[in-house]
C-alpha cells in the first residue's frame, strides 16, 4: 500500500468525523444519516487497519503480523494502557517471527 493511499484514507477518516462535528449544531440531520456517517469513517478505519495488516509488498504478510495486531485489538478492548498495549502487540509478532512463524 503506497503512503498516498494511507494519507487519503487517513484524512478522509478524519475529516468524515469533523463534519459530523462541525455540522451537529448547524445542520439538522435525521439520527439514520449521523449513524451511516459514523459507520462510514469506521469502516475506512477498519479497511486501512485490515490491509495494513494483512498485506505486504502485494502479498500475504504472514500469520506473525495478524497475531500481534489481534493480540493489540484485544488488549485494547479489556482497557490495558495504550503503552502496554503496544508492546504487547510487538512482543507478540517479534516472539512469533523468533519461533520462525512468518
């Protein structure tokens, strides 16, 4: 994935949620379009995770990656510290890379 790629789908993330920010007040919008817009940015999130993940060079990135990614993900979701959180989703590809696993 080229960085223009990660920049657009990164600022079109973001601006997707300052809209719905900036506009609450102005605009009145039906609560069925306000779900649909925050759906849409995380959906784009969602893609940009997935395939930074999962691709690499235009390949599959080995199973090491979407461990420690998965590892991250759930560490997140039971609210351990940003920082842990990191280091174990590295601890977990760098361990599983040693092992041999690509």
């Amino acid at each position: 994935m080229s960085w223009s790629a990660v920049l657009v789908l990164g600022v079109g993330t973001y601006l997707m949620r300052l809209v719905g920010i900036v506009l609450r007040d102005r605009l009145a919008m039906p609560q069925r379009v306000e779900r649909y817009l925050d759906l849409g940015a995380t959906a784009l999130l969602v893609a940009l995770v997935a395939t930074a993940t999962l691709t690499e060079g235009g390949g599959f990135a080995g199973w090491a990656r979407p461990a420690g990614v998965l590892v991250g993900a759930v560490a997140a979701w039971r609210r351990v510290p940003f920082v842990l959180v990191v280091v174990l989703a590295a601890a977990t590809t760098a361990g599983l890379r040693l092992l041999g696993v690509p």
